[in-house]
C-alpha cells in the first residue's frame, strides 16, 4: 500500500513539473488560420487549429494581463476584420469577438491606465491607422481613421514606395506618443498620446534616409537617456535615434540620428531580394534583428544579427549573425526570462526556439522547430505570419 502510494506521489509530482515546465505559442498563418502551439523544452507539437482572424491574418498582438490575442486580417479587399481571442491556461484559444476594419499588417497597445486601453492598427496598402477602444466587441467601430496619406512622387525604391506604406505602430517608453514607421514614404510618424480618449494627434514627421524602407522600432532607455531603434528593411540597416522629450505640456517627441549600421554585418553587401525584418531589445543588452532572404547559412536559412548595446549612450556594436533555421523569418519573440527566442519563418511556415544565452546574447541549439501549415512562397504573402509566446 506504501510503495502504491509513493508510485502515485510521484507520478503526481513529475505531471507537475511536466505542465509547470510547458509553454505555449501562438502563430498566424495567410491561410486564415491561428494555431496554438505547446512547447515542453524539447518539443513544440499543434495543440489547436482555429479558423480565425479573417482571410489573411497577418499579425498578432498579445495582452498578458487580459489573456487577449489580437489578429490583424491584411485583406482588405475582403472585409477584413480585428479579432479578439481569448486564451485558456492550457493554451486553448476561443474567439470573442470581430469587428470590421481596413486590412491590417500590424497593431499596438497604447493609452489608457495601464498603457493597454486602446489599439492601433495598422494598413499597409491603405495607408493608414484607425484606432479602437479595448475591449474589442462584434459592434466595436474606429474612434479614430488617419490617413490616407499620399505622396506626390515614388521614393527611390518606386516597387515598394508608390506611396506611404505605414509599418507598425509602438508606443514610447512614457506612453505620452504613437510611433508608426512609414517604409514608403521614408518617415517616421508620431503622434502624441491623450490616455483618456485614446484620441492621436500628429506631431512633426521625422524623415529617415532617401530609400531607408523603415519598418519596425522598438527603445531603450538608461537614466534619462532614450534611444529608438528603428529597423529599415530596404536598406537593411538599423537606425538609432537619441528622443528628446518636450520641456512643456502639450509639445511632442523629437528624434535626432545618432548612427546606422548594416543587418548583415561590418563589409558585407544584403543580396539581391534580401531585406530586414523583425527588431527586438531584450533585456536592455542585446538587439536582435531578422534578415529575410538572404540565405547566409544556406539555400533557405536565413540569418539573425546580434547587437551589445552600450548601457550609456545605447550604441549598438555587431557581434555576429547566427542561424535563424528559417526561411524568410517574419517575427520573433523571446520568452520573459530571456532564455530562448522563438522564430516565425514565413516562407518555410515554421516555428523555431532557439537556445538563448542570457549573458552573452548569443543563440544556441535548437530545442525544437515544427512546420505550422502550408509551406508559402518567397516574396509571397503566404506561409507563417506571426508568432507570439503566451505567458
């Protein structure tokens, strides 16, 4: 009876660790899925498959505190729609509500108490944001559409800058502005932030270099010094900018360009087709940037660059490219102790965790990677879109 009883204890005790030890992933795919995904610490395998987040969903945005997944649909042509999913414990996903909107490839938290009353999300091909107050509801309407914006001639790369072609939208350190890089029109756009209303009003551009294609920002902050960290993915190149921030209610941010350097590494020329995509600071020390095709581990493994950042002035020095064992790699996110990085490789539809050393920067081994959906096409908008860890 005594030995039965240990046997049980410690079956209890080792699903404990088991489940303790399990995490869960969110991914998005063009093909009008979003998959919930569990990862073991060797394994990642497909908990769920949910038809959601419109015909093309390109984007996700997690709310940690509300256990919310926001999916952006970039069809816009199609009725496209924000989708609000909520997340069990166990990583199930359930949809609890759609509004329409204008064909999205992105979307950020901004305003309110706690910097998460409102969203803003992002078009592409329609050269805008709207805004919407949190929660999102069947009825939920814009409280606010900016754009479209025009321009009055192509900018030096006309394929891809016919006109503005906003990227992203993020808030500043403060929560006091809204920043969106603009990759048609070379701009970044800011606006400044009434927390209450959720209600954006436009400060003065800031205009990056002829052809810089700016695509996704994040910042850095030590003392009372702020840095931006823009990555451009036509140049391949990321751009720091030093923030100033107005001395008097009611002015807004202001960005002076302090240095650009190369995603591919000292000397080295981006290949034809190549062009940078993700941007991520963790833990204050290391910059992490997604290069797109440009195959520098093989036919269809793309690479991740590794910056140190210097705790003074948040300069970025290149330490190295590593293997992001992904083609096209879209988006990446690491976990909240910094111990991995998991990659979303859009045209070989794969998620990836990497082993992260949490000292150093440096990438690892990797612990797991699993094919999620149908494989996509290179330059496409097919294959994985998005991929976030639910903690």
């Amino acid at each position: 009876m005594l030995a039965s009883l240990q046997s049980l204890a410690l079956s209890l005790s080792l699903l404990v660790a088991t489940t303790a030890a399990q995490s869960n992933l969110v991914a998005s795919h063009f093909n009008g899925n979003v998959y919930s995904l569990a990862f073991s610490g060797s394994q990642l395998t497909l908990k769920q498959t949910l038809k959601a987040g419109g015909t093309w969903p390109a984007w996700v945005t997690y709310d940690n505190d509300t256990r919310t997944v926001y999916v952006n649909d970039e069809a816009g042509w199609i009725a496209p729609t924000i989708t609000a999913l909520s997340v069990s414990a166990d990583g199930t996903l359930a949809q609890t509500a759609a509004a329409r909107s204008n064909g999205e490839v992105y979307s950020g938290l901004y305003g309110g108490a706690d910097g998460k009353g409102f969203i803003a999300v992002v078009q592409y091909e329609n050269s805008g944001i709207w805004t919407y107050k949190l929660p999102i509801t069947s009825s939920s309407q814009p409280i606010q559409k900016l754009g479209p914006w025009t321009m009055t001639s192509p900018g030096p790369n006309p394929s891809r800058q016919n006109k503005p072609h906003p990227h992203s939208a993020f808030p500043d350190p403060t929560g006091r502005f809204l920043l969106t890089g603009d990759l048609g029109a070379d701009l970044i756009r800011v606006f400044s932030i009434d927390s209450t209303s959720g209600q954006l009003t436009s400060c003065a551009d800031v205009k990056t270099g002829a052809g810089d294609g700016p695509r996704h920002g994040t910042f850095f902050t030590s003392g009372n010094s702020t840095v931006l960290y823009m990555v451009n993915e036509l140049a391949n190149t990321v751009t720091t900018y030093r923030v100033g921030y107005p001395s008097t209610a009611g002015g807004c941010l202001t960005l002076t360009k302090a240095q650009s350097i190369s995603t591919m590494g000292p000397g080295k020329t981006p290949p034809a087709g190549s062009k940078a995509a993700a941007v991520q600071l963790v833990g204050g020390r290391h910059l992490y940037v997604t290069n797109r095709n440009d195959k520098t581990f093989g036919a269809q493994q793309d690479a991740i660059a590794l910056y140190s950042v210097s705790p003074t002035d948040g300069q970025l020095t290149f330490v190295e490219t590593s293997n992001s064992h992904a083609f096209f790699p879209r988006t990446m996110q690491a976990n909240k102790a910094g111990t991995m990085l998991a990659v979303g490789g859009q045209t070989s539809s794969n998620v990836v965790v990497l082993e992260r050393d949490a000292q150093s920067g440096r990438l690892g081994r990797v612990l797991a990677n699993l094919v999620v959906g149908t494989l996509g096409r290179a330059g496409e908008e097919d294959g994985l879109s998005a991929v976030v860890w639910v903690e």
